[in-house]
C-alpha cells in the first residue's frame, strides 16, 4: 500500500485532507467492521494527485489504477473509483475516460463505497473536520468558477445526504 506521505510535502493541503479522511474512516472502522479495507480505500482515495501517479490526471481513475497494481480487491478498486461522484464529474469534464466507469455509477453499491464517501464527505481541503454542509459550502465557494463540479455536487447532493445519514451516528 502507498502511504500518503511518501508522495506529498509534509505541509500539503491535500496530505492534510488525505490524513484527516483517514482519521474519519479510523473511527467509522472501529465500529463498523471493513477488515482493514476501508483504511486502504481512503490512502488511495486522492493519490492520484501524486505526480508520481497521475497517469490520466483524473485522480480517482489514477488512484483506482494504482490500487488494482497493488493488488487490492475489486471492491476496493470500485470504491476509490467512484467515490464521491466522480462518475458524474468524469462525465462532465473526461468523456475520454468513461469507459473505467461503466454505465451507472456504482458509489451506492456497497457499504465500503458508502463509507468511503462519507469519510471524504466530512473532511476540508486543508485537513479541517466538517459537517456534510459545511464540505459543501466550502465546495460552491472554492470551486465557484468550476460549473462541472458545481453542478454534479449538486446532482449527487441527495445521495451525500443519504450515505451521511447512514454513517453519521458513528461519529457521536
């Protein structure tokens, strides 16, 4: 498994948002059980925006790619590959890559791929804890000049909500 800090600065943005994701799915996992694979599903999440490993220059195709070389199962391929909504988002900006995708996106399909997003879901771009609404507001300004994003933020909106009702509880 690649670990998130031997592929960016120690003072990274996203190391910080990779490490802060990984706090989130340390305490989803310690109550629901994911066999570890949770925890290795978050450190490939984003390390597709290692240079090292930036094949496509869409991260969560990269990171799915290096987490199938590295031997991690389907299910944790999936899961990297589509969390949060970046079918949608690969749509909208990278036709040229669908064919990873398939025909439906596949980020409510499994309980791994759920938590995956959840995790992502409560973390900001510079390691903060958020709220699901909080992750979003930060998204609409940060990207406010980014209407793909913007609009399949908005698409996936309900199923955020969804996957956030489900695994919020485990966070009181």
């Amino acid at each position: 498994m690649k670990a998130p800090e031997d592929w960016f600065p120690p003072d990274a943005p996203r190391l910080a948002h990779i490490r802060q994701v990984m706090r989130v799915a340390q305490v989803v996992e310690a109550r629901q059980d994911f066999g570890g694979r949770l925890v290795i599903a978050v450190a490939y999440h984003d390390i597709g925006y290692a240079r090292a490993f930036a094949e496509t220059g869409f991260h969560p195709v990269d990171g799915a790619i290096l987490a199938r070389a590295d031997g991690c199962d389907a299910e944790v391929v999936d899961a990297v590959l589509h969390h949060s909504g970046a079918r949608g988002l690969c749509l909208r900006t990278r036709p040229d890559l669908a064919g990873h995708y398939g025909p439906a996106c596949r980020m409510m399909d499994t309980r791994l791929s759920r938590a995956l997003t959840f995790c992502d879901n409560r973390s900001g771009p510079n390691g903060e804890a958020l709220t699901l609404a909080e992750r979003i507001a930060d998204i609409r300004q940060r990207h406010a000049g980014n209407p793909a994003l913007l609009e399949t933020t908005a698409n996936y909106l309900p199923l955020f909500e969804r996957i956030d009702a489900e695994f919020a509880p485990l966070l009181s």
